[in-house]
C-alpha cells in the first residue's frame, strides 16, 4: 500500500491490476490515462440524455440495443449506468484513496462481505493531469445535482411511508 501511495504521490495511477475505467484507456509507463474516442462519445451522450431528462433505464436499453459494449463487453445495467454518472473522474479528476476497503464477515451467512467506507478528504491524494477531461466539471455538478435531489426526494418518500406505517400499527 505504501507504494501505491507514493506512486500517486509522484503523479502516476497506482492501477495495479484493476481494470480500469470506462474511456479511458491506461498507459503503464506513464501511469496516466488517455481518452478512448468511442467510448468517450459514449459517456457524453449518456450525460447529455440524462441531463435532458432521459430516464437511467432508458439509457441503458438504448445502449443495449444499439450493441454498445460495457467496458469489460457485457451488457449495461441502470447501476452501471448510476455509477458512471457519479464518477467524478471524467471532469478530469483522479483521487486514490477516497476509500478504505476491507473484508467483513457477514454474520448471518457467513460470507465475506466488501465494504468501502469514504475516507476523510484529508487522507486523500489527488494526482494531478493524470486523467483528462471528457465532461465538463459544472456538466459533472449538474448531474450530481440531479441524482442528490432525487435520492433525497426517494428518502422522503420512504420517510413517508414509514410514519403512514407508524400511525397504522399504533392504531391497532
């Protein structure tokens, strides 16, 4: 770990083995990413459709059926769809360390479980023009502000349904 770190520390993606990231592709020996062309056109259509109030599963049928692979081939699925909008990497930003990740054993199955918590932003190394830019950082907040505000009003809305829930059950 201490080498992914000082890695990043000199400005290069402590990649490893992962596989990377939708539009990009990743050059080993510089340790930084290049726009992968189609791909990119991709990314900046599934922003635009979003921001032009294209629903996330309509997006995703669309990309499947015009064939459009996902990064690793397969087909595209609204989480994936979810993900990307929220990947704040394609505004040219490239952060390591934004999370801690580690195995727990789930109590009630037994399997491992992956958790990723967010690590405080002052653990965090920012590795400068090691990514360029497909998406326009206040395209980027738009998004985000859109998907916040729908997570908030989904909230609610369960809130809601609870306290109706709670009313019910201390009637009886």
């Amino acid at each position: 770990m201490r080498g992914k770190a000082e890695r990043a520390r000199s400005g290069k993606i402590p990649q490893g083995t992962g596989s990377g990231c939708y539009g990009y592709t990743y050059d080993r020996e510089t340790g930084t990413r290049t726009v992968a062309s189609p791909q990119a056109t991709v990314i900046r259509e599934i922003f635009s459709d979003f921001l032009s109030g294209v629903p996330i599963v309509s997006i995703t049928n669309h990309l499947n059926d015009a064939g459009v692979p996902t990064f690793s081939g397969s087909k595209w699925y609204p989480v994936s769809i979810h993900n990307l909008l929220r990947n704040e990497t394609y505004t040219g930003r490239t952060i390591y360390r934004r999370t801690s990740v580690s195995m727990v054993r789930d109590p009630r199955t037994g399997r491992k479980k992956r958790l990723a918590p967010k690590r405080d932003p002052s653990e965090w190394i920012e590795i400068l023009g090691a990514t360029p830019m497909i998406i326009e950082p206040a395209i980027f907040e738009a998004v985000k502000r859109i998907l916040d505000d729908r997570q908030e009003s989904l909230l609610k809305e369960e809130r809601g349904c609870l306290g109706d829930l709670r009313v019910a059950l201390a009637r009886f």
